[in-house]
C-alpha cells in the first residue's frame, strides 16, 4: 500500500488528522460525527456585550487558568485590578461561572475551613434539619487540637439545623463530626465529599478531612473553592445558613447561647466593616493554609464569588480587605473585560437518559498536575461491516483550625 497520507482538519480547532490514503474513503463519512462532538471548549461562540458595548471574545479553553501569574482580558474602560498579595485568587460571575480574573487559580493550597463548603455541599441533601439526635462520645472522637468549636456536648440532643448553623457559623469542627456520623462515618464523609469535588469539576481538591483541619495530602485551590460557593448558592439551605449573621445555639439543657458567624465581611466584626451586598460563603483559618475566605455578593442584579487563599501581607483581616477589593473591582468591571475561564469549563457531564451514568467531558490526571486542553473529539462511522473510531487528546500546561 502506498505510504502517501491525506489530511483532515476540524474547522475551528487545531485539530488535525493524517491517515494513508486508502483509508480516507472511509474515514471521510465520519467527519460529520466529529465535527458533531468537537469540545465546547473549541466552539467559536461569543456574547454580547452591554447595550452598545463590544461583543465577548470566545470562552478561552480551560487549560488557561492553569497558567502561571495573574490573568485578565480588559476592554477598554476597564478598572485596573488591585493589588492582591494572596498566593492565589479568583473573581467569577455567579450566575453565568465566567471567571472575569484569576491569580494561580489552580495553584493547590491546603483550603482550611472553606472546605466545609464542599461538605455542606454533600451532606446536606442527605439529612432533613428537622431531625434530632442525641449525641454519643464516639462521635466527637478525635476531633484535631486546637479546632473551632461549637459547644456540642456528648449526651445533649440536637437538631440537625442546630449542627449546621454551628458549622456555618462557629466553624464548628465538632459538629462537623457529628454529621459526618449520621452520614456513614468520617471516612464515608470524605469518600463522598470526593467524589462531588470531580462531579462538579474541582479537580485541584483532595479531601483528607472533611472538617478542613491540616493534614497532609489536604489541597484545594481557589478554582475549586469558588465552584463550591457557586454551587453552594443553589441550594437554599446552604444560602441561608452562609447569610445567617447571628443565632442561637442549645446547650442541651434548656437554655441557649449566641453564637456569631466568623466571616467579618457579613458581620463586621473586629474593625472589618461589613461588605454592602455580601450575602455568604465561608472564611477559614489553619497554621499551614493561612487566612482563606469564599465570598459572594450582589448588586444590582449581578452575584458575584470571589476566592482569596493565604494573603502574603498585612494581619488576619487582610483576607477581607483582599476580597472586598476584588468584589469592588468585579462589579466595576462588568461588561468590561472578556472571561478568561468557567466554572463549569471541568464539569462532569451527563450522557443523556435517566440512567445513564455520568461522563467526564474533560478528566485530569488523579492526584498530579496536567490538562488536556482539548479532551476527547471522537468520530465513528461504519461502512459494510467496518467502522473507524478517532480520539485525540491534547496536553496542556502541566495547626489549628477556626
């Protein structure tokens, strides 16, 4: 057979195929069934701008946020973007998971608290905030040294919303262990909690501890954070306790005490004053992660989330004084920059039929570094009783808790 080669390329993609010539016949029927799957990411799609304003470049494939350094598409009449000392940030559109502008937003950090968020995330579907439970010793066993707590006490009944509100609230690691419990147990908990992290997309996020105390291994980044948060805001539930400022906790004999939540940007507590519009998520502190702060906030009609991990300069409050600046800079900036990623660009996609299992529309690799940019494009057809198949895969750019 000759060794002369013929060439195929995927309008809008740098895809491109070469195959002998004798097979081309027969590849060429499938071209239609490839150009049919070729990946959103490579999909020349814009939208429009403000009334009157320039239209949106494409949607950037995903690999972009995996680069280094700070990343932002201004338009003309842009804001300048602050200067954010934190090792990794994000600023996102709630509403349609455009990523207007990132820092290392897949650099892996150990996450603190705001990993309660995927928790939340995936335990409170399962348990109704009605129920009640009387607390038993080994639940609250070991719980890491100098954790946030509550207050819940072993022997003492509580509802589950009473938990949750300790858990948004406190950061409560105790009743953080007492869920998990009536979920199938700590390590059921993260197995769990894990695989929502890949449903959803977070594929920086290895959960050790659901509770987000340091241990080794424990990652996130501030990507995966804000697709929490996001998601988080879809359920009512997680909405309103992330909002809730203050409320009261039992103490199992009758009586109650305040509790308040920790995040100074809702309450505007210790000198931090109270962002306008700030309605969650989550604030977290560790020895090894730093100050980390999941926060959403609307104004006229437009929700934003943004992720500060671990700033580099200033006191405690500077994870609050880092993400107003960037909320500021967020709202200043719609209309006025093109995205430069999705949270959903890694999303799990769904084959379709009820009982169809999920599909990964993109997979990285488990517990290392890398993208394939493009994913997977495959095109079949069959001519009498032969068929071809075409998959290509490009690479992309590779202790106390409160």
């Amino acid at each position: 057979m000759p060794r002369t080669a013929v060439a195929f390329r995927v309008p809008g993609t740098a895809v491109a195929f070469r195959m002998p010539r004798a097979a081309a016949a027969t590849c060429a029927v499938c071209v239609a069934g490839v150009l049919a799957l070729a990946p959103v990411a490579a999909a020349a799609a814009t939208k429009p701008g403000p009334a009157g304003g320039p239209r949106a470049a494409a949607m950037p494939r995903p690999s972009l946020l995996y680069r280094h350094g700070t990343l932002v598409r201004p338009d003309r009449g842009a804001p300048a973007l602050p200067d954010v000392s934190a090792l990794s940030w994000l600023v996102a559109d709630a509403d349609s998971g455009e990523v207007l502008a990132a820092h290392d937003a897949h650099r892996r950090l150990p996450p603190a608290s705001t990993l309660k968020t995927l928790f939340a995330l995936t335990v409170l579907p399962t348990l109704p905030g009605g129920i009640r439970h009387r607390v038993r010793e080994e639940e609250l066993a070991g719980i890491g040294p100098g954790s946030s707590m509550v207050g819940v006490a072993e022997g003492h009944t509580y509802t589950v919303a009473d938990l949750w509100r300790g858990v948004f609230l406190n950061s409560g690691n105790d009743a953080v262990h007492v869920l998990a419990a009536l979920n199938g147990g700590w390590a059921t908990t993260a197995a769990r909690m894990q695989a929502e992290a890949r449903a959803l997309g977070a594929l920086d996020t290895q959960v050790r501890s659901p509770d987000g105390y340091d241990t080794p291994g424990q990652v996130s980044s501030a990507y995966d954070l804000a697709v929490f948060g996001r998601s988080g805001l879809r359920n009512a539930d997680f909405a309103r306790y992330c909002g809730t400022a203050e409320a009261e906790f039992p103490d199992g004999a009758g009586r109650s005490y305040g509790i308040r939540n920790t995040n100074r940007l809702l309450t505007g507590a210790d000198g931090v004053e109270p962002y306008r519009g700030l309605i969650g998520v989550k604030n977290g502190y560790t020895t090894n992660a730093g100050n980390t702060l999941v926060a959403a906030a609307r104004r006229g009609g437009r929700t934003l989330v943004v992720t500060v991990m671990n700033p580099q300069a200033g006191g405690g409050a500077t994870v609050y004084e880092e993400a107003r600046q960037l909320l500021d800079w967020g709202f200043g900036a719609a209309g006025r920059v093109a995205p430069v990623g999705s949270l959903d660009g890694l999303r799990v996609r769904p084959r379709p039929g009820p009982h169809a299992p999920p599909v990964a529309a993109v997979v990285a690799p488990e517990g290392g570094p890398g993208w394939p940019e493009t994913g997977a494009i495959s095109g079949a057809a069959a001519l009498g009783a032969g068929a071809v198949a075409l998959v290509l895969r490009g690479r992309g750019p590779r202790s106390s808790e409160s």
